[in-house]
C-alpha cells in the first residue's frame, strides 16, 4: 500500500478479527466487488478470496477452492505470527479462524461458499511446492485440452 509492504500488518490477529464484520457490510462488498472486476477487465489474473469464484468472477476459466483442515490453518496462522515476534495462544487462532468462517459462511452479501464448478485443493498435507505442483497440473489439463481443438 503507498510502496509499503503491509503484509503482516493486514494478517495480525487483531485485523483478522475485523475482517468478517467489515467486509459483510454490502457497500464494503460492492465496492471491492466493482475494483476487483476492473482489476481483470483487461487480462487474465489470479485472485484469492472468499467470494472470487462466486460473485467476483463466476465466469472465471478456472476457479479453484482452496481448503485445509482447521487444525492445520490455525498452525500455519500461528507459525506466521510467532515468525514476527509477535505472542499468541493457538487456541486464540483456532477461535479467530472458526469466528471468522462462521461471519463468512453466514453473512447476507456474497457468503463464503465453494462454486459448483470450482476445483478443490485440500492442502492440509501439501507443502508450497506441492500445491504450486497440482496446481501447474490442473492448468496443463486444462489448456492442453483446449489446444487439441
């Protein structure tokens, strides 16, 4: 944001756990809705979110539903705030994590829910190379398909 890395700032615990009760808001929905659709407008793009494949781009070529176990979110959220120094309980995480699903899963505007025509990819046993791996995989089927017509 600005040229400033605000990575780990937007992934603290205490902004996770706004998250969910700012983002249901239905003019905090449509605008970052409107922005993430100018965004692909003119080009093809990767995009990471709860509603993505369903309200933002439900044309998409490719929508892939990304889970893990709960247990194995809540470690990897807890490895990353321990790594910046930060103190915490896993319990906390775990609540955070279950919190948060339940706003998303439950809420009015554009709830978290998997598309019917997405792809899934439990990676609760893949490192990073693994997923990036099955992903390569899915997208050689995928365009090799389309280049034998």
């Amino acid at each position: 944001m600005n040229d400033e890395n605000v990575e780990d700032g937007i992934r603290d615990i205490d902004v996770s756990d706004q998250v969910s009760i700012i983002s249901k808001l239905k003019i905090v929905r449509e605008q970052m809705v409107d922005l993430q659709r100018e965004m692909g407008r003119n080009s093809r793009i990767i995009m990471d979110g709860r509603d993505i494949g369903t309200v933002v781009f439900p044309d998409a070529e490719i929508k892939i539903f990304m889970t893990a176990s709960e247990e194995v979110r809540a470690k990897r959220r807890y490895d990353e705030i321990i790594a910046q120094g930060k103190e915490i309980l896993l319990q906390d995480v775990v609540t955070n994590i279950q919190k948060r699903d339940m706003l998303d899963q439950t809420r009015e505007e554009s709830p978290l829910r998997k598309a019917t025509d997405a792809i899934v990819l439990d990676n609760s046993n893949l490192n990073h190379s693994e997923q990036l791996d099955w992903v390569i995989r899915i997208l050689s089927e995928k365009y090799a398909k389309a280049f034998k017509k």
